[in-house]
C-alpha cells in the first residue's frame, strides 16, 4: 500500500525538522493488541483448526481438547430432549379419559351409570393429568440436561477471544494442555509495537518522541515512544523505548513485516554547550527576578 503524496510530503517534511538518519530495522514485532486462547480444562489437543497468519473471529472455535465422552453425553441429552413422546402419550390419555367420563355423566343422568362409575372416570383422568405433569416434569430436566451436557462439550473447545489473526500457535494436536495454558495467540495486526535499545551515545528517545518508520525502504508513517522499560537481563540498567505504529502492510504473520526505524542522531558538541549554557543561564535568571 503506498501513502498519498500529501503524507508523503508531510513525512519528509517530518524527517527533514527531526533529523532523523540512523535506520533500525525492527525484530520481535509484536500487536499491540493480542489476547491468549487457553484451555478450559485439563486435556489433551486433538484438532487445530487454524494455523499462524489465519484470520479468526471472536468466538470461533479454534482447537479442540479431547471429547469424545463429552461428545456422546451430549448426543444422548439431545435425543432425551427432542423426545416428546411421554408428553404426547399422556396428553392422548387425557383426551381419552375426559370422553369416557363425558360418556359415563351423560348415562348418570339417565340413571344408566352409578355415581360409582362417574367418581372411577374423574379419578382416571386425574391420573392421566398427573402423567402430563411429570411428562413435562422429565421433559424439562432432559432440556437442564442437554444444557449441562452443552456446556460440557463447549469446555473442551477453544474459542478466539478476539477478532483478529493468529499471532502463534503454542499448542498442537498431541500435546498436553492443562486448564488455563496457552494454544493459540491471536493478535490486531492494525498496530504494532517493538522495543528498541536506547543507546545513551544517541539521540534522546523519551516518551512521546515521535519517530519516521520506514516500509520497503519508503518511510510510510510515524511511530511513537510510548514507554521506557528496564532492559531484559541487564546489568548495567540499561533501557529500551517502546515504539508503537500503524501497520500498512498486507502480510497476515510477523515474520513477514519488514519495518525500519529511523532514529535522531546523537547532539553535536555545540547543541551540548548550548544545553549547559542554558541551564547555568537558568538560575540566574531566576535569582533576578
């Protein structure tokens, strides 16, 4: 993707103020937003449904553990719950049982049936309305069941937590996973950051500083520090500057970002006495007033 003139013209312009002229290229890129799809529970990686530059939704299921038991548990919860035949049976029974005790008032008061026999029919199709009852009873305990059984099922998937593509698989099929362990990362490539080593000989890299990046040798866009963070493993308290920039590229993984910084150059000897005049001349200014 190539800027338009205008921003070109603005960069250049950028460049020419800052004096920018050290170029870094830029490793360990990373996006500023990316989140960790974990495992749920303990298990073992059975599929990978993606692989590393893939571009995901949030929610999609991108790993499975093994579930094979959870998978057969919620088969025979979706059987039990479509199953309506118990409600179907008692509601029949109900029908049944209201026209024989229809039938059976109708011939009482013609004297042709005896209270006896109308208190038998009330008391059937009671019975009948008590099998409709625990039918639905069953009927929502098999629906409780399927959800459990869902749930159960979905434990053993691994979702994205994000929109975005897949930064690195950590995981693959075979591999043990215990609950909360990483399988996939999956990042917004739209921006970037990388840490740089802050070279105390070169030009000044704090917070805020805005710094010329630079895409197949073109500069592109700007980056910014937005931190300074204690060097990994040093012992002589070195630093790093965190610098953050848009990305343009199309490149779907990491290692296919080729990115460059350009750095200000170190002050010359004249911008140092300057400095040191300044910083006497500001006392003394001070104790005039």
């Amino acid at each position: 993707m190539r800027p338009p003139a205008i921003l070109c013209l603005i960069l250049f312009l950028f460049v020419r103020v800052t004096g920018a002229q050290t170029a870094l290229g830029l490793t360990d890129l990373k996006p500023v937003n990316m989140e960790a799809a974990v495992a749920k529970e303990n298990g073992v990686v059975v599929e990978l449904e993606v692989a590393e530059g893939q571009e995901v939704k949030a929610g999609e299921i991108i790993a499975k553990l093994d579930h094979d038991k959870q998978l057969h548990d919620w088969k025979v919860a979706t059987v039990r719950a479509d199953d309506k035949s118990a409600t179907r049976i008692a509601m029949g029974e109900i029908k049944k049982d209201q026209a024989d005790l229809d039938n059976v008032k109708s011939r009482n008061r013609r004297s042709w049936a005896d209270d006896t026999a109308v208190q038998k029919a009330e008391g059937e199709l009671e019975v009948s309305k008590g099998k409709l009852e625990q039918a639905e009873m069953f009927a929502e305990l098999a629906k409780l069941g399927l959800e459990l059984a869902e749930k159960m099922l979905d434990n053993r998937y691994i979702r994205s937590p994000m929109a975005g593509n897949v930064i690195s698989v950590v995981k693959g099929p075979g591999d043990k996973a215990a609950a909360g362990d990483t399988v996939v990362v999956v990042g917004d490539l739209s921006e970037i950051q990388a840490d740089i080593p802050i070279d105390p000989k070169g030009g000044p890299l704090e917070i805020g500083r805005m710094l010329p990046v630079r895409n197949g040798g073109r500069i592109t866009q700007i980056g910014r520090v937005v931190d300074v963070l204690p060097k990994p493993g040093s012992k002589t308290n070195e630093k790093m500057a965190r610098v953050v920039f848009s990305n343009i590229s199309t490149a779907t993984t990491l290692d296919a970002l080729n990115y460059e910084v350009l750095l200000p150059p170190a002050d010359s000897e004249d911008d140092e006495k300057k400095k040191e005049e300044e910083s006497e001349e500001a006392p003394s200014s001070k104790k005039g007033r």
